[in-house]
C-alpha cells in the first residue's frame, strides 16, 4: 500500500468544493470582503513592484555606480535577507493589534524608502537602503494574505489565493511597462519614485477599508473575558513559546518548502531581464517586453492553479504545476529567437505561478491557527532570506560559464546563463515536489474553530459567520 502522505495527495470529497459553489460563494460576498481582498492585494502588488525595480535597472545601475552584475546583485540578496525581520514583526503586531494599521504603517515605510532609494547618490547608500527596505517589504505579505483570505468563504480561497499571490507578478508587470515606458525616457530613478507614490496610493486605500472581520470578534471575545493590555501581552508570549514547542517541526517543514519556491521563484525572475540582455543578446525593449510576456502566463497559472486546489488539493495542483517548470525548462533556455524565448517564458511561468498561487491559502490552512498572519509571514520571508542568494548564485556561475554569441557582428564571449538556469532551476523543481509530497495538508480548514493570538489560539470559539462557507450559512440560517 501506497504510504500516507501518497494517498492523501487527493482532499476527501466532503471537503472538495461541489460544482457551482464558486459562483454561488461569490454572490453572497459583501462589500466589505471584497474591498478587504482587493486592498490586500493591492499591497501585494506594490511589494512586487518595489522589490523589482532594482531587478529590471541592474543594467542601468551597473554603469551609475560603476559595479558589476553580481556586486549589484548584493542589493537583492540584502533586501530577501531582512524580509524575514520585517515579518516577524509587523506579523506579530497584526496577530495582536489587527489587520488594518500595522498595513498601513508598514505601506507607508515601504514609500518612503522606496522614495528614499531614488535619491541615493553612492552604491553604499544604495545598499543601506534596500537592506532597510527589506525589512519594511517583509511585513508586507503575511499581513496582506491574512487580511485577504480569513474573511472569504471556504470555497473561494483556492481561486482567492490564485488571485491574490498574482498580485506579485501584477506588480512585476506594471514595473517592466515603467521600466519600458518612464525610465526609456528619463532614468533609472523614475521606476522608485513612482513605485513610491503607488505605495501610498494603497495605504490610502487601505485606510478607508475596514478591520478584519476575523479579528474584531477576537477582540471582542478578548473585551468580554476583561483582560488588560498587561495580561494579554504575556498571554501572547506564551502561546508564542507553546505555538513553537507543539509545532517545531510543522515551521521546519514550512520554511523548506518556502526555500524551495522562493528559490524557483527569483532564480527565474530576478536576473530574467539581464539573462536575456546578455546572452541572449536582446535590446532592454525586447527584453522588457518578453518579461512581460512571461507574466501574463503567470497571472493565468496563478489563478488556474488557486482554482485547481479546490478541487483536487493543495499538495497535488503543485505537484502538477511543478512538473510543467520542469517539462519547459528546454524552451525557457534553448531558443534564441524573441518568440521561441517568449513562449518558453510564458509556458514556464505558468507552472512556477501556477504552483505558486497555492501558497498562500496552503500555509493559511496549515498555520497554528493563533499565528494566521505571523506563520505564513515569516516562514515565507524565512524561505526568502535562505533563498536570498538565488540572483548572486546565477551571476556566479554566469562569470564561470561561458558561451559565445554574435554581438554586432563581433563573436563575443558573454556569461552562459541560460545554462546556469536551466541547472539551478531543475534540481529546484524536483526538490519542490520532493518537499510537497511529503508535508502536511488541511484542506477547506475552517478559519471558524480558531481564535486570534492572546486568547488560547488552539482551541475553539463560538461561531463567526464571516468564516463559513455559504452552504454552512444557509443551514444555519434555516434552522
């Protein structure tokens, strides 16, 4: 017999969304809920839109600071490698103040330093910046899916989640027509400074959205228990301590799994642009454009694969989508052509975003349910700063593999980087499947049996509507 974790790849039918339910579910969505996702991934959106700007001037910067690709590169590797702080902190202050003001505040700081990194002048100012950035970015994800997702009905996280992580590869995409449009024209600084001002755009917005849900019954609950600020502090710090006793293990696991996607995800992202500058031989235009070609296949996998998992899994739509990087990795790097290279980068986005567009309801349903915002957070954030050198590694291996190309009718020799992808990426694919096969799956979880962090996070509360599915709403209505 097949072990466990086999046979469970597949969710119970009980707790597969039936045919219909998506439609259904969707009609009874108040405003409310739908404002709350769409100003989380918004913010979502802005993240991606601000991390990428230095993904697609590397070129440009090159040649304003005077250093190479892998010392630009550093950059990056700094921004992923304090992300994990920030989440850990504005993840904590979401789990015990709500979801709307630790955004906000965290949105604002993200403008400001996205402005701030328009206006250095040195690249050791540059790398102060991005390394404060990150910190400010890494806040950005756990609150936004939380606040996006707890308060949906069950059958819509899967497509919700889809959705929602596509808001990253949205933010990639308005970033390259920037790039393609704004700093064509003027400079590199152009792309901060607006993703700046789209930044506090989606503060603004999120302002006038009201708080979760999810949480105002918590605190409610918490209100008529009659705890003071004293004595939920330090409930918090133990369930923290007890969180991390009873699920070591499942935090391992979640930050391996993370690592593997993060690392998949930036090694065919963040030296994309300069992959095909470079040995490809392709002008930053048709570079740019074959990006955004790239995404469009990205925000459809997302949301194939968000709707997907519904129905056959969280574990098995990766598994599959996974596959598809792998099967179209030969396209991703051996064609030379602009619409030989724009297909495979369609194709493989699809399966890298495809897969991806689990993730977040994934970690939701798998996360200590006291920690919904603080656990998806920071083991994503985690996987990211293992994962921070995915850039540096390619440029590496790029300066130690060479290939030669026909460079303005000179044979040049340049960085082989499509080799380097193609090896980096497939050993990363069939990890990913490895590490999602064997882990854990709660299925259509019912963000309802949980209670918000300081009030005893494992254990059940009362009813609250805002969390069933809208089956279990009309039976309650009915009786």
């Amino acid at each position: 017999m097949a072990p466990r974790f086999i046979r469970e790849l597949v969710p119970r039918r009980e707790n597969r969304a039936p045919p219909g339910a998506i439609v259904v579910a969707l009609k009874t969505l108040s405003w409310v809920q739908w404002a709350q996702f769409w100003s989380g991934w918004l913010a979502w959106t802005c993240d991606a839109i601000d991390f990428f700007a230095v993904s697609l001037t590397v070129p440009l910067l090159s040649e304003q600071f005077g250093k190479s690709t892998s010392a630009i590169t550093t950059a990056i590797t700094l921004t992923l490698l304090f992300r994990s702080a920030g989440a850990m902190i504005f993840g904590i202050a979401s789990d015990r103040f709500g979801r709307k003001w630790p955004l906000i505040i965290n949105l604002i700081l993200c403008c400001a330093l996205e402005l701030g990194s328009g206006f250095v002048n040195t690249f050791s100012q540059f790398l102060v910046v991005r390394a404060l950035f990150g910190i400010a970015m890494g806040g950005i994800w756990g609150i936004s899916s939380s606040s996006a997702l707890e308060n949906l009905p069950v059958e819509l996280r899967g497509l919700a989640s889809g959705i929602l992580q596509e808001g990253y590869i949205v933010g990639y995409l308005l970033a390259s027509v920037i790039n393609l449009t704004l700093v064509a024209e003027h400079t590199w600084r152009v792309l901060f400074w607006t993703g700046a001002g789209i930044t506090f755009f989606a503060a603004i917005i999120r302002a006038l959205v009201p708080e979760s849900a999810f949480f105002l019954h918590s605190k409610e609950q918490r209100n008529a228990k009659g705890t003071n600020t004293s004595q939920e502090t330090k409930i918090f710090l133990r369930e923290i301590k007890e969180m991390l006793k009873r699920h070591w293990l499942l935090c391992i696991y979640a930050v391996l799994l993370m690592t593997g996607f993060n690392f998949m995800a930036h090694g065919s992202q963040d030296l994309y642009p300069t992959y095909l500058e470079t040995t490809k031989g392709f002008t930053a235009h048709s570079a740019s454009i074959a990006t955004i070609i790239g995404n469009c296949g990205a925000v459809v996998g997302g949301a194939i694969g968000g709707w997907a998992s519904q129905y056959i899994g969280r574990r098995l739509t990766i598994v599959i989508f996974v596959l598809v990087v792998g099967a179209f990795i030969p396209l991703w790097v051996l064609p030379s052509s602009f619409s030989g290279l724009s297909a495979g980068a369609f194709c493989f986005q699809l399966g890298v975003q495809g897969a991806f567009g689990v993730i977040p309801i994934h970690l939701a349903e798998m996360s200590p349910p006291a920690f919904r915002a603080t656990f998806p957070g920071v083991v994503y954030q985690l996987g990211n700063m293992v994962s921070s050198a995915s850039a540096q590694i390619e440029a590496t291996g790029g300066n130690n593999l060479k290939t030669t190309i026909i460079k303005d009718g000179v044979s040049t020799v340049v960085p082989d980087y499509a080799t380097v992808q193609a090896i980096f990426i497939g050993v990363v694919a069939a990890f990913v499947v490895i590490i999602t096969i064997i882990g854990p799956e709660n299925h259509s979880s019912h963000f309802k049996n949980t209670d918000a962090a300081s009030e005893g996070g494992d254990e059940a509360i009362t009813y609250n509507p805002s969390q069933t599915s809208y089956c279990e709403a009309g039976e309650k209505s009915g009786a």
